[in-house]
C-alpha cells in the first residue's frame, strides 16, 4: 500500500518515526551508516505500511518521503 523513501544523508538516528510507525516498519540499521557517522532509518519491505505519513511529519531533518 505504501512505502518510505529515507534520505540517508539527512537522517540523523534520532528514532522519532520509529516510535510513531503504527506498523513498526521503521528501524535504525546499525550497519548501515550516512557520512556523518550515523545509524540511518531503514524502511522494512517486509510489512505493510499504511502510508500515513506519520513518520515523515515528525522527522526533524525531512528526511522521509512517504509514497502512497
């Protein structure tokens, strides 16, 4: 139904969308990280997301586009 585009560079690891993903489809990879050194939010395939864009209103650093 929906899916989460991060912009890896942008994030900052804060978890913000973690906590509000209904779905639990957001997680921080501890393998993957941006040029700044940090643990970017991953979209999880796996699940199905509802595409409510929680995640990408609360992101402080507009790091998450949400595609319905």
């Amino acid at each position: 139904m929906g899916r989460v585009a991060v912009k890896e560079e942008r994030c900052k690891g804060c978890g913000y969308c973690l906590e509000v993903c209904k779905e639990g489809n957001l997680y921080l990879d501890s393998t993957r990280r941006n040029r700044s050194g940090y643990s970017v939010a991953t979209f999880s395939e796996d699940k199905v997301c509802s595409g409510c864009a929680l995640c990408a209103e609360i992101c402080p650093d507009v790091a998450l586009e949400v595609y319905r």
